[in-house]
C-alpha cells in the first residue's frame, strides 16, 4: 500500500472539522491508515528478526538525535513537519505529541519508506531539518531541507522547503 498519497490524521481531521472534507472522506481517509499500519504488523509477524532488527536501528537513530536536542524539541518540530500535505514522511509523524509513543517510532531505517533526519539544528525560535525519504536506495530518495520558525503563538510552523 502506498503512503505518499495520505493525508496525515490529525490534518484529515482538521479538514473534516473546518467543513472541507466530507464525514465519509474522512473515514475513508483513516480507514487508509489503519489498513497501512495493518499491512505492517503483517510484515512485522511474518519476519519478526527482521521487525526486531528494524526496531533496534531506529532507537539507535533516536538516541543520535537525542544526543543534542530534548524529546520536547524534536517532538515539536515533528508535529510541525505532520501538517505539511504534500509531504510523505507526515503520515508517520503525525502522533509525535503523544508522549506514550516512543521517539524510535517515527523514524525508519532500512524500512520503506525510509525516514531519516540526517541533520536537525533546533534553537529557540527557529528550526532546520535535512531529511531524507523514500527508497532504501541512497541515491533514490528524496532530500529536503525545511526551515521552521515559530509563528505569533508560539507554534512551530514550515516557513520554506529546499
């Protein structure tokens, strides 16, 4: 199943409660998500050292990133990357405010799509992220770098993309 098409949840759910998006669209849309998180625990049961290779990666990748920023700090900036439509990496991002979820989660490694910050530099009213998504192939993924500010309340928001 393909996830670059989905909306993040928490921005279906923003569209259906503005009045954007039908109740039905919305329901289709989450019921998008749970048949990709459904298909992934299948994976996961049928090659469970390779799920347990995967998990073990990504808490590696999470502990390089929290050797410089706090979880608060890099939960924000996720949150902030979750809104963005045109961005695939959000329909994995979009419950980074739930403190239960580990920071591991967000992250994959040798699992495609592929989500991986390769650069992160977080001050206190801006951000810049460098990540790169997609292929398990270097050379196939794509590459961005966005810069976030914090807007009038305090939030952080995506104010360009490279």
């Amino acid at each position: 199943m393909n996830s670059s098409h989905l909306l993040s949840p928490n921005r279906l759910f923003t569209l259906y409660d503005a009045g954007e998006i039908t109740r039905e669209q919305w329901l289709e849309g989450m019921r998008q998500h749970f048949l990709l998180c459904f298909a992934e625990i299948e994976q996961d049961l049928s090659d469970p050292k390779m799920a347990f290779l995967e998990r073990w990666r990504c808490r590696a990748a999470a502990k390089h990133l929290l050797k410089n920023h706090t979880e608060a700090e890099l939960r924000e900036v996720f949150m902030a990357l979750s809104f963005m439509d045109d961005f695939p990496p959000a329909t994995y991002l979009w419950n980074a405010d739930q403190l239960e979820t580990p920071m591991y989660c967000f992250l994959r490694e040798k699992r495609e799509p592929v989500i991986r910050f390769t650069d992160i530099q977080i001050s206190r009213m801006t951000a810049k992220v460098t990540i790169e998504y997609g292929n398990l192939k270097k050379n196939e993924r794509v590459q961005e770098r966005i810069g976030l500010r914090r807007d009038w309340q305090g939030i952080m928001v995506v104010e360009s993309r490279d």
